[in-house]
C-alpha cells in the first residue's frame, strides 16, 4: 500500500502557543528508568520557592527531589531508598489546604462539570483573584508558561483527521466545541481558556466527592466516570503542588496518589509506593485512572507512550467508534514507522505530526498483539 497524501503531504506547520508569565514545568511520559548520574537537581528559584512554600505548610517532602533528566526534563526523584512494604510506604505528603480545586466542593452540581468548565474555573478562581494569585503564587508560578504538549482539541482540522481513530477525533472535536462555548459563556478570551483547559486536564488529579467518602476517581477504558454507589454526588479535578511534576508509566509505574484522613479538614494528598525504590530513582504513576489508553493520555496529556499495555484491552472490546483491525487504517504499520522516523529526523520536523504518527504506530502495534 502506498501511504496517503494526507498524512505524508501535510506541510510542516509553526503553531502559535499559549504564552504566559511566570515559570516552567516538566511532565508527561518518562523515559527509560533514570540513574541517578543521569540528574541534575533543580535549584530555580521557582522550584526553591514552591518547596519552602510547602515546607511552610508543613508538607513533608525531605524524601523527594525535583531534578531535571538529560533526556525526558524536569520531575520528582526518591533522594533515600525504599524497600518493599505491604501496602506502600509513604514517599511524600501535601497538606490538602495547599491544593487548588477546580471546583467549589460545597455546591452541589446538577451535572458533572467538563474540564472546560473547570479551565474556566481556575482561571476566575486563581489566575485572575488577586488574592488567591497572591496566596498560591509560589505554586501559581512553577506552572508551564506555554502549552508544551499540544493535545488533539489543539490541533487543526487537518492534523486531526490524520489521526484517523473515530474516539480521538470525536472526543478533540467534542472539547474544541465545549471550549469554545464555555469561553463565550465565561466571557474569556479563546486562548485564554485552551491554555487553562490544557492546565486542568493535564496537570490535574481527578478526585470524587461523596457524601460519605472521598476517592480517586475510576474511569472506563473510554474515560467515562464510573460511579460507585447512588451517593456519588460528583467529582472535581485537582491541582497538587509538587505531586503535578510526576511523570507517567503506563507499564511500570511505581507510586501511586493516596488521600490520608479524606475525612478530616485538614487530610493531605501524598504519593505512595508501589514497589522497591532507590535513591535517585525517578517516581512515576500512571495517569489519570491508571487504566488509560493511549487515546485518553493523548487526548488530556498531550503524548503517546511508546508502550501502553491498556490499548490492547480497548481495541479488543471495540465499540462504534474504534477501528476494528490494523487493515481498516490508510496505512501499515511498517510505512507509518518510516514517516515517523522522517518526520522526527527532518530539520524541521512538525511535532505534531510526529505526534499523530506516534499515536498510530502505537495502536497499530497493539493490534498486532490482539492478532498474534
């Protein structure tokens, strides 16, 4: 088969990004395990201030470093060993009065709110309150300045329908189409509404509200809430100082968010282990439900692990809008590759083209898993 004009004609394309003051951030997929010759400790100012700010409020982080990798940027590292323990042992903790919800847990919601609605939400309640820019500004201000990793409501109609999987073009579209409503209702500006959604639903932890419990939130394997009793009332997303600069693992995470003392004023969010650590090793949790595709981390985090064990689970339950075979795909696998090796090697390589080719190989390898 001969690759189809749409995907190895698509011109490279400089995109406009969201740009904003304050400092950067580090988050996304990890690479390989880290060793820790392979880090450099972040001493930015914004870093040093975020963790006196945190030490301030009592947080306990004496166990955990932020550091920069050579290959894959800035996240959190173990700086003491930790063995195997039933149930995990406590790597750091995050009072929860240092935690920003994206929504007022007091009101109850008719409806659950989109992560368009919760954009618009920490932009009135924290971007643009002085008082509250003011109070969290030593965390306001380690957030990334510019959208890093575009995700799929980002990308043009064009880009976007390379993709070619009927979900992740349905659910971009869906979100453009919210964001753009919401930023009418809201009275924002476009751009400023994509950068705060991409904020909430990249940086952010999914935490449910009950009536009687408080949990992280569990999702289907198409990113749909599931509710565990009628009490369930609603859920709202999060944004955790320092726990938001852990990376992902789809395949080999070894942490996990915990919540201690949900039920008191003053709980904390901490990160807790999964398996043996040691020193210098960098933390890392899957994403989100912990059972995300690579259609959900594309779509909320703007990059596709280069292994995702959930893909083949999703392709193999299919649905309406889940291509059913590697051959319903424009292209093989083998010509995909060979254009993402192009289009990573050229001097001016379109990223987001990289991306959706990425994203292809991916799926297209778990087929082959189904297949074999």
């Amino acid at each position: 088969a001969v690759p189809t004009p749409g995907v190895t004609g698509l011109a490279a394309t400089a995109k406009k990004r969201r740009t904003v003051g304050g400092g950067g951030g580090g988050f996304g997929t990890a690479a390989a395990k880290a060793k820790s010759t392979d880090l450099t400790p972040d001493t930015s100012p914004e870093v040093t201030k975020l963790l006196d700010f945190l030490t301030a409020q009592k947080a306990d982080v004496a166990n955990v470093a932020v550091g920069q990798h050579a290959t894959h940027g800035r996240g959190l590292y173990a700086t003491k060993n930790f063995s195997k323990k039933e149930g995990g042992q406590l790597l750091c903790k995050i009072p929860s009065d240092c935690a920003l919800a994206l929504a007022d847990p007091s009101k109850e919601q008719s409806e659950p709110l989109s992560v368009a609605q919760e954009g618009a939400n920490l932009v009135e309640m924290y971007l643009q309150n002085s008082e509250k820019r003011q109070q969290f500004a030593p965390y306001l201000d380690t957030l990334p300045t510019e959208i890093s990793d575009a995700t799929p409501d980002l990308f043009s109609d064009e880009e976007l329908a390379l993709a070619e999987f009927p979900r992740l073009i349905r659910k971009a579209q869906e979100r453009k189409q919210d964001i753009e409503k919401v930023a009418q209702e809201r009275g924002l500006s476009l751009e400023d509404l994509q950068y705060a959604t991409w904020l909430a639903t990249s940086r952010s932890f999914p935490l449910a509200m009950s009536q009687d419990e408080e949990t992280m939130a569990e999702f289907d394997d198409r990113g749909q809430v599931l509710s565990k009793s009628e009490k369930e009332r609603q859920w709202i997303r999060i944004l955790v100082p320092l726990l938001d600069l852990v990376n992902h693992s789809s395949n080999q995470p070894n942490c996990r968010m915990t919540i201690i003392d949900p039920h008191k004023d003053n709980a904390w969010f901490a990160l807790t282990s999964t398996k043996p650590i040691s020193a210098g090793s960098e933390l890392r949790i899957a994403y989100g439900s912990s059972v995300e595709s690579s259609v959900e981390l594309l779509q909320n985090y703007g990059f596709v692990p280069t292994a995702n064990r959930i893909d083949s689970f999703m392709l193999k339950k299919g649905g309406d809008d889940c291509l059913a075979s590697v051959g319903d795909w424009s292209t093989t696998l083998e010509e995909d590759e060979t254009m993402l090796k192009m289009a990573t090697e050229s001097d001016d390589s379109d990223e987001t083209l990289a991306k959706i080719l990425a994203f292809r190989v991916q799926l297209k390898k778990a087929y082959s898993e189904i297949e074999d």
